[in-house]
C-alpha cells in the first residue's frame, strides 16, 4: 500500500522548488549574511565583527526614521487595502449586470507600468495645477504641497496603495469566494440567518485562509515598497518617504556599503520573520483549513 | 431587481478608480503643448492618434513584444506547472522537516532582494547566461516562487482530503492524484496564479535590466523607461506606448476571469 | 496537452536563438555602454556606428540603458566584474567609482598617443577627469548651467534683454529676482497661471552658492563650508523665489511639467543647453534663448559639470578601447554631438570658440553664454562621498524648499553640522 510511505513522495513533490532554493537562493543568502559581518565597499573587503548591527542599532537615526516610515504606512495602507480588496471582491462576486466588466474596470489601475502611474500621480498631486488641488480648490480647499511636505507625503502613498486595491489581491479574494460552495449559505439561509451573519459565520471562516495569506504577503509587500519612492520622491521630502527598501538600496548600490545594507536586509529579515512567526501563531485562532494533512 | 442600488455604487465607485486611468488615456492622445494644459481637460482638442504609431515606431517596440511574449508565457507555465507540483508536495503529505522547509520557502519572500542581487547575478555569470533568457526562465521552473507555493498551498488545504483518498483508493497514482483531482478542483486559483504571473513578468522591469545587454533581447518594460529623462519626460508617448503595453494583459485578464468564475461545487464532490 | 508541448518546443528553440550569437566574426569586439532618451541614444548609436565604418578591424556594441536605471545597472556590472570594455558615468558617480579602482589609468595612452593631445581640451573639462591624481577618463557631454528665457514673454513685460544685461556685468541675483516678479501672473481665483523663474534645483543652486561667495563644501571636500553668512544668503534668496516672492513653482521632483519651459508658461527657466533640441522641436509659438546665471553680490555663479568616459581596468583589448574613447572626443564625433545635434558643449577649445558653434541658424542664438561657463566657471564640489552628502544636505533642505523651515540660516547649520558628521565617519560604515 501507498500509503505507508506518503512522505518520501511529498519529498518528491518539492524538490523543484527544493533544487532552485539550494542552486539560486541559498547561496546568495549566506554570501549576504557573511557580508554583513564584513566592510565591504565594492573594493575591498575587511571582517570587522558586529560593528554594521551596532552602527544601525545605536548611531543611525535614518535606520529607526525608516523603520518609523515603512511600520506607518503598512499599518494603514495593510488593514484599508485588506478592507478594500475584500468589499470589492465580495460586490464583484454578486451576479450583477456587466460584472466582467466591472471586474476588468477595477483590476486596471494595477495594469499601468510603474513608470507611468509614477508620473500620473505626481501629476495628481501636483501642488500648482494637479488634479487634486485643483478638486480641492472648486470646493475652496487646497494649496498642499502633497509630495513636497513632509507632513502629507506618506498619506499620498497611502492613497496610492490604495487604488490598487482592485488588483491582484481582489482576485485572490474572489477565486477564494468561488471555491466557497454555495451550499453553506443555502444551509444558513435555512436556518434563517441574515446576510451579515452569512458573512460573519459562512463567508468569513472560509475565506480565512486566503485573508491570511494576503495578510502575510501584504506586510511583507509594505516593507519591500521600493519602486514609486525611487522614482516620485527619492525618499524625500526629509526621508518621510525613505521606505526600507529604499534604505536599504541606497547604502548598497549608491553608497556602496554593501556590509551595512546586508546587515540591513538581515534585521528586515528578522523583523518580518518575527512579524510573520507571531502572525502564523495566531492564525491557529481564527483561520479555518479544511483539507491539512492530519497523519 | 434587489441588485440596483449594488449597481449604482459600483458604477460610481469604478468612476472614481478610473479616474487616473482615464487621464493616462487622455494624456496618450494629447499633442505635447495640451499635456499639461490648466485647469485640466478631459478631451484633446484635437485627438492625436497618430502619438501610438509615433510611439511604437520611436524604438523596435514589435522585436520587443515578442522578446517579452517568450519570456512571460515560459515562466507563466512553470510557475503555474512547478509551483502547484510543490504546493502539493507541502500540503497533502507529512514528511520529516516539512514544516520547516515550509517556513524557509515563506521566509525567502523576506529577504530583500537589493543584497542577493550581486551574488545571483555572479552565479548566472559563471554558467555564462548573461545576455540570455535563461535567467530571466528558469527559476520559474523551480517551483515559481515562494508566492505562488503558498498561494496554491492555501487552497489545496481548503479542498477536502477525502476527494483524494477517494480516488487513491480507486488506484490513482500521486502524480493522477495531482493532475486530475486537485489540479482542475483549483481552476479558480490557477488561473489567479498563471494571470499574476504573466501580468508579473509582463511588467517586470529589473530583470531584463540586469541580465540583458543586446538591444535586439530588450523587453517592453526597458523601452517605456527611455520616455523618460532628466530634462523632462515624452509623457504623451510614455502614456500611448504603456497603453499599447497592457493590451495583451487587459485582454487576457477580460477572458480569464471566466475561470476564476466557474467555482468548484465542492458539496457535490465530497458529500458535505 | 498537446498544444503545451508545441509551445514548449517553439520556446526552446526561441532560448537556443537567444543563445548562439554568430562567431564567425573576427574583429575585436568591444562593448560600450551608455544611457540616454530615445533620440540621445539614436546619436550614441549613430557615432558607434561611424566609428565601426572607420576601423573594420573592430565592432563596437553599444549597450543602451534607460537612465533611471543606469547606475543600479552598471554597479551590478563593475561589482561582478562583467563591466562593457568602454562605459560613460556621469560626474556626480564618477570620483566615487574611481575610488573602487574599476578604471584603468589613460595616462599610458595620452602620453604615448601623439594624437592625443590635452591642451585642445578645455581645462575645466580635463580636470573633472582626474581622481586620486591619475587621469582616469575623457571628458563628453561637457557644460555648464545657463538660464533659458522666453524672449516673446519678457518683451510683451518690457524687460531688456537679459543676454545683453550680462554682457555689462547687470545680470545679478536681484534683477533675476525683480525679472521673476513681473513675470509671474495669477488668474482671478489668486491661482498662478504663469511663472517668472523655474526653481533652482540641484545643483542650479549651488552656482547660486558660488555667485554669492559660498560653497557647499571645502576645497578639498573633507568638511562642510555651510555655516558661512554668504552660504544662508544664497539659499535664503533661492527659498524666498517661492516662499516669500512666490516667483516660482513647485519644488517637488518631476512635478513641474505643468509649468515646463516649453508650455510658455514659465518665463525662465535654470537648465542645461543639453535640454534645447526638446525645444527647438516642440516649441513654436514664442521666441526664445538663453543666457548665463545671474551674477551674486561675490561674483558669477556659472559652474560647469561633464561626464566621464572611461575604460573598464579589465578590459581585453585596451587599444581597441582607447580607439574608441579617441574618437568619441575627436573633432569629427564632437561637431557632430555638439555643433550639428548641439547636445552639449564641445571640450574642444577650438570648436567652442568656432563660428559654427557661436553663430547657430536655430535658437538658442546666445552661445557664447555656454562658452563663458565652460571657460570660467566653477567645478561642483564632487568627491567619492557625493551621493551621500547630496542625500543628507538635500533632506535638510527640503524643508526650507518646501516652506515648512523659513530661516535658511538655521537649516543651514543643521546640514553643516549633518556632512561634517558624515564625513569624519568611516566612509564604509
């Protein structure tokens, strides 16, 4: 019988993943680790202990404004895109007239090449003569310098994020609310429960998982924003937009402290890995499986 | 109709999404002293087709088309191939060191890929593949990437157990297991992952960056970046040839979604 | 099932193409990189292209790269070392990059070429070359800041001509002021509709910095210069442009394409010639032309900033290499770039100072104004830590430019005190 051995075929099954992980990440990943150990300036090369972790713990003021700026915006931009992703999906998955449409309308915002959509914003908010400000004024508002004004810039990129929320994590959400089986809610209907607690008990137990996954993927994303700050802000105006990533490739491929940055990658690492480990512990208490292999 | 005030509100809602959308179409067909006009106006004074046509034939955007097609359609089908075999792998069987293998394969997405990018590079420099599309494929073909892995996973865990014990005990093989039970049970995901993917790589920019040189290998992303320059952007042109860019994906997206739509009665299957 | 298979089959013969280049070819074959637009990289192409004519015995490959991503890019080729035999780097990278020894030293071909000689070149150019006291590239894309003017805006205000105030010494700091002024109009809701002065941006105003006998750091770039009175003055003056006198738009990145020079909505304008064959092609309704940075109240405010072509120090065919950086800065590839295309300003003495390059048929008319920076202007303060002190006195500035901090004074001693830290730190940390 098969069934003695399911193990050693699961091994199977992963070693594509198992073979390139060895080939193409692992390497990279322990030359980075060494590398944080090390002061390396893309010339020469020297050990020097601990001393790029107690550089950024202890005397970098930019390692903690970063920390600041990046753990601000996930905190808005994770929860509202989750909220958003999930209304749209659940609008989008009733049988409405044009749905398809509908569907394809919301997802193209997420289509537009970054470099495109990062001009088109600094149009939006542009201070003088950008669509926002302009909005603004017909009401007697305005006159914000959005992305040169400390104070709005991060909201600005909340916004941004925020008009994506019909892309690919609305589509994660609505595959996850097909595989719901329609059943459930004929059951629930016949016990006569209303559509919010549909929602509450069938919908939201069951999406449970997907809900996870975005949760986990979207933190991770908020703490890899690299390309809109590069390209409309350069981490201006006074670093309030000097996301982590951008951090972190500054000191690599402009400063060259290729030493630091890796000791920066690895404290992200271990950030998001904490962030992560605490999330998938909690998640024993309110996301919902199925189909997990029990033996 | 109980669904009209839902239709409304979507109606209003895509409005407002579409607003940037619709300025970057309007912005495509502007002649350059109207881009910028003030207050902003919605509809050219004169609708300047021709910007797509100065657009495409501004760079050999046709070769490059193609270049990105290859590229893109190859690591769709090993991602979407890979990533499911190994999603499988992780969530229908319980071998020693699977949960920690699991984690490494989450953690991968964690480490930033600004301070692994030298050293992979180097890696593709000793197998002699730079200036090749190897590195841009092949990893797809290993697994698909930790995204991908997990996304399948999580689904393959909300499909009961018991369909594939069922058909074990009718004397299918694992790999039959994988191919006809869970592979057209999770349509709605696969095609989630294989639309991702082709958007993904559709669009993905650093890559061709870093390991192509020859002009003649370029993808599309590359070549809406030299719209762009210090001395100020050919925004009308950037705009246009962007346009054309997402085509393929807007199409795309519009037929696939039907498959997100299919759902999978799971009630009939598995008798809950 | 099928059909995948096809595909696969079409894709992997597709892979094999993308894989054999055809190597029955027995030139040397060198690589050149370079970044640019579409057109700058149309003329990179065009003069590879005479040079390969030329000399049969070589094939030169440009590589042509977007420059939003040049450096991400060429870093990754230095620091495998898979750097293209020939690579250009702009000035602000380049004495950083110099430090990592990735270039290779011309002094063995300059001294022994007896074509080459530096004293064509202009002064100012070939010193911009030299790092750590070894020449280590040839100057291209040569010039200084200049000051773009709407001539039909400026007539219709009745203002002189600001070319001809320079010539007699009267184009300073506060007519430039007084000019922004009247030029900047607002419509009925108290909105601009027009600017006077495009802001100074980097490093637009540190030649502001110089005209107002400040710098922004020392002579031998080892300390902060910022906390002189001179230093407050002059960014005092450049925050005040829209703070106080509100003369000019926005200083947010990429922002002011609504206001661009080309839109005639924005009378003046700081930028280099480099930025004119945009507008000669899209600008058709006014007349326009250029003239140098207004004097400061310490003297002129003209700087001047190259790039640097240089040879990768591991390079398999240095003379091959030499060929090419040669003929990039002959006279032949020099009136092509720089008097036919008019991209920048030769580093050619002779050709700077030939009547093609002074007396063009199409504007901008005032050459001379470009002469004039790269003869006697400034070189920018540019060491191996630039990118780094541009960061940190460009985040202070930012919220004097953006009207958030109104003392300059004040933000000023911030920054001092911020790049001397920087700079008595170890450079690798």
């Amino acid at each position: 019988m098969k069934k003695h051995h399911p193990g050693r075929w699961g091994f199977v099954f992963i070693l594509p993943w198992l073979i390139g992980f060895l080939l193409f990440t692992a390497g990279p990943m322990i030359a980075s680790l060494v590398l944080s150990f090390t002061r390396y300036d893309l010339n020469t090369i020297h050990f020097i202990g601990t001393k790029n972790y107690e550089r950024i713990l202890f005397d970098e003021p930019l390692f903690w404004k970063s920390l600041q700026v990046t753990v601000t915006y996930a905190f808005f931009s994770v929860p509202l895109g989750i909220a958003g992703s999930l209304g749209l999906a659940l609008m989008l998955n009733q049988k409405v007239a044009g749905e398809r449409l509908f569907r394809t309308l919301f997802y193209l915002p997420s289509l537009v090449p970054s470099v495109a959509s990062a001009l088109l914003w600094s149009w939006i908010f542009n201070a003088d003569n950008g669509l926002l400000n302009y909005t603004l004024g017909l009401f007697g508002w305005g006159g914000v310098e959005w992305l040169a004004d400390e104070k709005y810039t991060l909201g600005a990129f909340v916004v941004m994020s925020l008009w994506g929320i019909g892309g690919g994590r609305m589509i994660i959400f609505l595959a996850g609310l097909q595989g719901i089986s329609e059943s459930y809610y004929e059951a629930a209907r016949l016990d006569g429960a209303s559509a919010w607690r549909q929602f509450r008990n069938v919908t939201l137990p069951l999406l449970s998982p997907v809900m996870f996954f975005n949760l986990i993927l979207g933190v991770i994303g908020a703490f890899q924003v690299f390309t809109q700050a590069y390209i409309m802000t350069a981490g201006g105006p006074n670093n309030a937009t000097l996301f982590y990533a951008l951090s972190i490739f500054r000191n690599a491929f402009e400063y060259f402290k290729l030493g630091k940055a890796s000791a920066l990658a690895w404290v992200l690492f271990l950030i998001l890995l904490a962030i992560t480990g605490i999330q998938f512990w909690a998640s024993r208490r309110w996301v919902h499986y199925e189909g997990e292999a029990k033996s | 109709m109980k669904k009209a005030p839902l239709l409304v509100f979507l109606i209003l809602l895509s409005v407002v999404a579409l607003v940037p959308f619709v300025w970057t179409v309007s912005t495509a067909l502007k002649d350059d002293q109207e881009v910028f006009a003030f207050p902003p106006r919605w509809i050219p004074e004169t609708i300047q087709w021709g910007n797509f046509q100065k657009a495409w034939t501004a760079l050999p955007f046709t070769q490059w088309v193609l270049n990105t097609l290859v590229i893109t359609i190859a690591c769709t089908i090993g991602q979407m191939l890979t990533g499911s075999l190994v999603a499988y792998g992780f969530s229908r069987f319980k071998f020693k060191g699977r949960d920690t293998l699991f984690g490494i394969v989450i953690a991968t997405m964690m480490l930033p890929g600004q301070v692994t990018m030298i050293p992979v590079f180097m890696i593709w420099r000793e197998l002699r593949a730079i200036d090749t599309y190897w590195p841009l494929i092949l990893p797809a073909f290993f697994g698909g990437g930790a995204f991908n892995i997990f996304l399948i996973r999580q689904f393959f865990l909300s499909i009961p157990n018991e369909l594939d014990e069922a058909a074990m005990i009718d004397g299918a093989s694992y790999l039959r297991v994988w191919w006809q039970i869970l592979l057209p049970l999770s349509a709605p995901v696969l095609a989630t992952v294989g639309v991702l993917s082709f958007i993904g790589h559709w669009d993905d920019f650093n890559g061709p960056l870093i390991y192509l040189n020859s002009p003649e290998k370029y993808t599309v992303s590359i070549g809406l970046r030299m719209f762009q320059d210090s001395y100020g952007s050919e925004t009308n042109l950037l705009m246009a040839a962007s346009l054309i860019h997402i085509l393929p994906t807007i199409v795309l997206f519009f037929f696939a979604q039907r498959y997100f739509m299919r759902g999978i009665q799971l009630s009939g299957l598995g008798g809950r | 099932m099928k059909q995948a298979l096809a595909f696969a089959g079409i894709l992997i013969a597709a892979l094999a193409a993308s894989n054999c280049t055809t190597q029955t070819d027995r030139r040397i074959q060198l690589r050149y990189m370079a970044w640019g637009n579409v057109e700058q990289l149309a003329l990179e192409q065009e003069l590879v292209d005479r040079f390969n004519r030329k000399n049969p015995d070589i094939n030169v490959r440009l590589f042509k790269v977007p420059q939003s991503a040049y450096g991400n890019k060429s870093i990754v080729m230095f620091a495998s070392r898979t750097s293209p035999d020939v690579v250009r780097v702009d000035h602000f990278n380049f004495p950083q990059l110099a430090d990592r020894n990735y270039f290779r030293d011309l002094s063995e071909f300059t001294e022994t070429d007896p074509e080459f000689k530096a004293e064509e070149f202009f002064p100012l150019a070939m010193q911009e070359n030299y790092s750590n006291g070894k020449l280590q590239a040839l100057n291209v894309l040569f010039g200084g800041g200049v000051m773009i003017y709407n001539k039909s805006l400026l007539a219709k205000a009745g203002l002189a001509d600001p070319y001809e105030l320079s010539k007699k010494g009267e184009w300073t700091t506060d007519r430039a002021l007084e000019y922004g002024i009247k030029l900047t109009e607002f419509d009925s809701n108290g909105r601009p509709s027009q600017f006077g002065l495009g802001f100074p941006n980097m490093p637009f105003y540190i030649g502001l910095m110089y005209g107002f006998g400040a710098n922004l750091l020392n002579e031998d770039l080892s300390r902060s210069a910022m906390d002189t009175p001179e230093a407050a003055q002059a960014l005092q003056w450049v925050a005040d442009l829209r703070w106080k006198h509100r003369v000019c738009p926005s200083p947010a990145q990429g922002a002011n394409a609504a206001f661009g020079f080309e839109t005639g909505r924005l009378a003046m304008e700081f930028n280099y010639i480099g930025v004119t064959s945009r507008y000669r092609e899209k600008i058709k309704d006014f007349e326009w032309d250029i003239c140098p940075l207004p004097d400061g109240p310490k003297g002129k405010s003209l700087f001047v900033k190259g790039n640097q072509l240089v040879m990768y120090r591991e390079t398999k065919h240095p003379e091959a290499a030499w060929r090419l950086m040669k003929f990039i800065v002959s006279e032949e590839a020099e009136r092509f770039l720089y008097i036919e295309q008019r991209r920048q300003s030769p580093t050619r003495i002779k050709l700077a100072q030939s009547s093609e390059f002074l007396e063009p048929k199409a504007p901008p008319f005032n050459m001379p104004a470009v002469t004039e920076s790269v003869k006697s202007g400034k070189v920018l303060p540019i060491g191996p830590r630039w990118p780094e002190v541009v960061t940190v006195v460009g985040s202070e500035l930012d919220g004097l430019f953006a009207g958030r901090d109104r003392d300059a004074k004040v933000v000023l001693q911030r920054a001092h005190k911020a790049v001397n830290k920087l700079l008595s730190e170890d450079p690798g940390l």
